[in-house]
C-alpha cells in the first residue's frame, strides 16, 4: 500500500463495483482498511461521462468498456487477448490459485491476467484522453 499515492483520484468505469470491491477487501483485510476505503472515497467514474460525450453504433447499445474502447480507439480492443472479461479473469485466477495448477500453467495465467489488466487500465487512459478532446 505504501507504493501508492495517498491523494489523487483514481479512474474507474463502472465505479461502482470497483468501490464495493474496495470496501470488501477493507472488510477483509483491516490492516489496510483505511487505505481502502479512502482509495474508494477518491475513485471516479468515466461511465457517466462516457454515456453523455460518445456513441457509436457499434456499441450495438451496450457500455461496457469492451464495447466502448473498439470504437474509440480502432485496433484496441480486447478480442485478441487470453483473458477476455471480467468473468474469465475471475476464472483464470482461481484456476491459477488451485494447488494441483502446474506451474507453466500457472505463468500463462499469469501472462494472460496481466494482459487483461494493462488493457483495462490503458482503456483509461485513452478513453479519458478521447474525453478530454486529447486524442
């Protein structure tokens, strides 16, 4: 925890459940609860600014973020990687945390996860930038 900032908001979209997720693992780790439950306090949300600055017709009417991030950013998508949602994340890693998972297993998951997660965390940033008129 120490490694990250103390101030600053942090961008989410669907903020909502990144919050909920933040409150749980405060609940369930009490050492760090007041951290988290600050870095809750300072997340923001880009789905209400998304739904009111974009559409495009290949959303097909949905917000997700793997919907939203094609049509901002042509070729940055998430199609192409191992693990392609939220749902397949949560699998990959309690397949990764299983003691009968063998280790080069275990570091494709870990490739994959770490994929997923950049990608989340560059639709960010780029939609933030596309937001902002900074394209």
């Amino acid at each position: 925890m120490a490694s990250l900032p103390g101030t600053g908001a942090i961008i989410a979209y669907n903020a909502s459940f990144e919050r909920s997720v933040l409150k749980d693992l405060a609940a369930a780790v009490p050492t760090h609860a007041e951290a988290l439950l600050d870095m809750a306090k300072r997340t923001v949300d880009l789905l209400p600014i998304a739904r009111a600055h974009w559409y495009h017709r290949d959303q097909r009417g949905s917000w997700s973020i793997k919907a939203v991030l094609p049509t901002i950013a042509h070729g940055l998508g998430y199609s192409e990687l191992e693990v392609k949602d939220g749902g397949e994340a949560q699998e990959a890693f309690l397949e990764a945390i299983r003691a009968d998972c063998a280790a080069e297993r275990r570091w494709a998951l870990a490739e994959g996860l770490r994929a997923y997660c950049e990608r989340d965390t560059w639709a960010m940033v780029v939609l933030k930038q596309k937001l902002e008129g900074a394209t």
